[in-house]
C-alpha cells in the first residue's frame, strides 16, 4: 500500500529556516520515497510503512535537534500526490 503525505514543520525558534532545510535535506537522501517541496510544504511518497517509519525517524530528529517545533501533516492512503489529484 502507498502513502502520500504532506508536512509543513514550523520550529518554534527565531531562526526557522535552517532547521526547516536541514529536515527537508535529511528526506531528499531516502532513495525509497518521493519528495515534492513547495514555499509551504513538503509532500512525500512511498511504501506506507516504510515512509511513516522515516518520517517519525525525522521529526525525532528535529525535536531532539531544535527542540519545541510543530509538525502538521496530512497522510493519503494512495498512489497520487496531492498536487495530482
């Protein structure tokens, strides 16, 4: 099964952009998902279990990194992005 997800992270932080990149950076190196970035998300795909594993991995990291940041997110059972549909 597929898994389409859309993230937006807002780190609590004045300096917002770098943690913000740093994540998006650490999802572009899995080979097994696809990621398509916009000015105000994210939005990634794949194997559903695989990609939701990953993805907590990642936001774990960002908290244990920035510390206090918000993560919304929309999960898609399915093969399309949300940008197709």
């Amino acid at each position: 099964m597929k898994l389409v997800a859309e993230i937006s992270m807002y780190p609590l932080n004045e300096q917002y952009i770098p943690p913000i990149q740093e994540f998006i950076d650490r999802l572009n190196s899995y080979e097994n998902i696809k990621v398509v970035t916009s000015a105000t998300n994210t939005i990634v795909s794949g194997e559903y279990l695989s990609t939701m594993q990953l993805l907590a991995v990642e936001m774990q990291r960002s908290h244990e990194k920035v510390g206090q940041a918000i993560f919304v997110c929309k999960f898609l059972n399915g093969e399309k992005m949300s940008t197709e549909i």
